[in-house]
C-alpha cells in the first residue's frame, strides 16, 4: 500500500487530493499500490483502455502522441504530478503514450477506487476533470505548433 507517502504533501502538489478531506485522502491511498517502473518502459499506449492513473512520486515520465510527423512529445511530468486521468474519469481510451524517462516510482490508483472515492467527493472529480480539460486544450494546441 501507498498510505507511507505523505498526504500533505500530495495535497499540495495536486488539486485532486486537495478537494479530499484527511479521510478522504487516507482512503484513496488505501486504495492505490505502488509501481516501480524502469527508464525506457512504456507505462501506458495511446489508445489503449484506461483501467488506472497515476502520481509520480519519483523520477520523470515522458508524454508523446502520434502526430502527422510522427511521434511528438507533449510533456514531461515530474514528482507529484499526475496523468491518465481522463481515461480514468471518462473510461476513454489513453490519448497520448507515457514511458518512465528515468527510473520512476508510481502511485496507482485502479479506476474502481477513484469512483468510490468520487462518488463521496464530488468537488475531486470536478478538480481531477479540469485539469483533464486544460491538459486535453493544451496537447491540442502542441499538436497543432
């Protein structure tokens, strides 16, 4: 289980955990279990379903979709930042390949725990879905450069 990451500080880092009480907070976490992934290895394909998403706790993960040139890169994540979130939210398909730039440690959440846990706290998926929104705005607007 994840429950030794400090819930403070993930509060701070990302709005979804902010919109969570302590209880809140504790029971997501509960819920998650963490993923060690090696630099180079592909965490999640665009197009595939989203069955999870994840917070970086460490190392660095690279964002890349397919474009008319090829593959183009959208993002670097870092510590405490989150992604796969609207397949997640959604049950879309991932929009965008996310592969471990160095050696990462994830936290998972499985999309089953993130509804329980939305179903008591509205306000978290309202915060989760506009990150979601500027996030999907965003990659149109790289795409397009």
């Amino acid at each position: 289980m994840a429950t030794e990451l400090d819930l403070n500080e993930l509060a701070k880092v990302s709005r979804l955990f902010e919109a969570l009480d302590a209880t809140g907070r504790h029971a997501l976490l509960a819920l998650s279990h963490r993923r060690p992934v090696v630099a180079g290895e592909v965490i999640c394909r665009e197009g595939d379903p989203g069955g999870e998403f994840f917070v970086i706790t460490k190392g660095e993960v690279r964002i890349t979709a397919a474009a008319l040139e090829g593959e183009k890169e959208i993002a670097r994540l870092g510590h405490g930042q989150f992604f796969g979130e609207m397949a997640v939210l959604n049950g879309d398909r991932r929009t965008a390949t996310c592969t471990a730039a160095t050696e990462v440690e994830l936290v998972a959440f499985p999309s089953a725990a993130v509804e329980e846990i939305f179903t008591a706290y509205p306000a978290a998926r309202e915060a989760l879905h506009k990150v979601g929104v500027l996030r999907s705005e965003d990659t149109l607007q790289k795409m397009l450069d």
